[in-house]
C-alpha cells in the first residue's frame, strides 16, 4: 500500500468520527445500470459489503438494467441529491448523451469516487496461426481479408475495436454482435478470426488473449503498446450521485461518501479481488474526477464520428 493511500484512510478514519454520528442514517442504495450476476453487478455488491461495514449503515444493490445501460443512469438522474442513493456509473455516461440518446449531460451527475478499469483485449483462439498483431495485419492484406467481432456499433468494444484498427491502419472487418457471449461464441465457432471485448480472466479454454489495451500491466498479459500499438481503451465504473447532491449536502456529507468509498477502492481484499478478475483500479481525487471524464468524452468522440454515431 502506497503512502498516498494510507494517507486517504487515516483522513477517511477522521472523518467518519466527526461525522459519522449525522450521515448517513438510513440506508444507501447503489443503482447498478445492468443485470444480476455481471461484472458490474459483481463490483457494487463487493463495494456495497465493504462500505457497509464502514459506514455503520446498509448498503444495498439494485439493479436496473436495459437500454444500452441507459435505463439504470436514467432512474439514477432522477432520484433525490440527498447522499442516499449512488449509481456506480459506466462509460455509457460519457457516450449516451454524446450520441444525444439521453436528456442528460456526463456533468449533470455529481461524481464521488472511482475509477475502475476493464481493458479491452485482442483475443483469438488457441490454434489460430494469428498469434501476434503483425499476422492479423497481414491476413487483413490478403484477399479473403479477416474478421473481427465485437459490440454492437453504440458499445465501448466497437468503439476499441475501431480505435484499434486506426491504429494498426489496417482494413479489419469488424462484426457486431450483441452481448459478450454472442463474441466469444463467434470466436470459439470461427465465426470470426478474432474479438475484441473486455479483458477477464474467466476465458473459454480455446480462447487466448493476444494483448490488452491499457497502459497498466495486469496479471503479466501481454499489452498492445508493447508491440508498437499504444493505445488505451476499454470500459469502467465510477460511483457518482444523482445531479446537485454536491449543492444539496454539506462538504462534510460529501466527503464522508468520497472518503469511505476511495477506502474500499484502496483496501487489499477489493484490489485483490479487482486484479484477480482483470480490473484495474485508480483512485482519483474529486476535483480531478471531472478532468477524467472529459479526457474520456475527447478519446469517443471522433470515435463516435467515425461510426456514425454523431454529427
């Protein structure tokens, strides 16, 4: 454990002894945009055990999914700022309202604590000849050409997928599909010759990771930059609340939320547990939480341009 964070427990410790006795004193929910029993699912509930202990009070799940992650985000813009209810936030809040599929904006939320990183990954089979960047390229240069499956042409893969092949100048075929089961089923069939979607290190057992997209090392896998492919993409959660919590709390409330949170986020059972799946986490400041999310809006958007997606 860094200096850094065992700086951010001993303040979170004060905290919650000058402020514990007044918030929170009734349970706290966390929206989860997406169904029972996913990755999503499977961090707040682990974020929900640990802050439970912290904070004295219940901290419970509900899950809301549907709608491209958009039905989840929309309850959580319209519940009350009171502190009670968070949404552990996926990337779709920078990109829905990019595409104008949404009435809100990425800043209308109030953001609390995060981040948490899923690295897209270049994944083919086990007895596939492509066994590195430079044989997809080349296949990609032949006349039967290859194919790439990956998220519909609105989900972060497709977005990796098409910032991938940008970066590798290559003509890669890329094929939709519709949830990550339905990818890695193209894949294991030969549907297609390779995949991009989100690292984890639950594969098939036919399935390899060639590289992942991101700028940390995780587990030893190989990562694209390390060929000559510096790119850094893929999906992540942040916690935010619902829009003008930071007006409606006292900066004592917010920082209750923020410093119990970044305590579960630096704790060794949540990292262990993050690394040990494929997930990679970053604790940010609050006013550097919003510089985050505009970096992110700047890497989609010309990727968004690109596919159509927006004007």
């Amino acid at each position: 454990m860094t200096n850094y964070m065992k700086l951010i427990i001993i303040i979170s410790a004060l905290f919650l002894a000058a402020w514990g006795d007044d918030f929170p004193e009734d349970p706290i929910t966390i929206i989860v945009p997406a169904a029972v029993g996913g990755v999503s699912d499977t961090i707040a509930k682990n974020i929900a055990a640990e802050a439970s202990q912290l904070l004295g009070v219940e901290v419970t799940v509900k899950n809301i999914p549907g709608v491209s992650n958009a039905a989840g985000l929309n309850r959580a813009f319209r519940e009350d700022p009171d502190g009670y209810t968070l949404v552990l936030a996926p990337t779709e809040v920078v990109t829905l309202p990019l595409m104008g599929r949404v009435e809100w904006k990425t800043n209308d939320f109030t953001p609390i604590a995060g981040v948490i990183h899923m690295p897209a990954a270049l994944m083919v089979r086990k007895d596939s000849s492509l066994d590195n960047i430079s044989a997809i390229v080349a296949k990609s240069e032949t006349p039967d050409g290859i194919n790439i499956g990956s998220s519909s042409m609105s989900g972060v893969w497709y977005q990796a997928a098409t910032a991938f092949t940008d970066s590798v100048k290559a003509k890669l075929t890329l094929k939709q599909f519709s949830d990550s089961l339905k990818i890695y089923n193209a894949l294991t069939t030969g549907a297609v010759d390779a995949i991009i979607a989100g690292y984890t290190t639950q594969l098939p057992d036919n399935v390899k990771v060639l590289c992942i997209m991101s700028d940390t090392e995780i587990l030893d896998v190989p990562r694209c930059k390390d060929y000559g492919v510096n790119i850094s993409a893929g999906t992540w959660w942040m916690l935010m609340a619902p829009p003008e919590t930071q007006e409606e709390l006292d900066p004592e409330e917010i920082a209750v939320l923020y410093d119990t949170f970044s305590e579960v986020l630096t704790s060794g059972r949540f990292q262990t547990f993050l690394v040990s799946n494929g997930l990679v986490p970053e604790l940010i400041r609050p006013h550097r939480l919003g510089d985050f999310l505009n970096k992110q809006a700047s890497f989609f958007t010309p990727l968004l341009k690109e596919n159509y997606l927006l004007d």
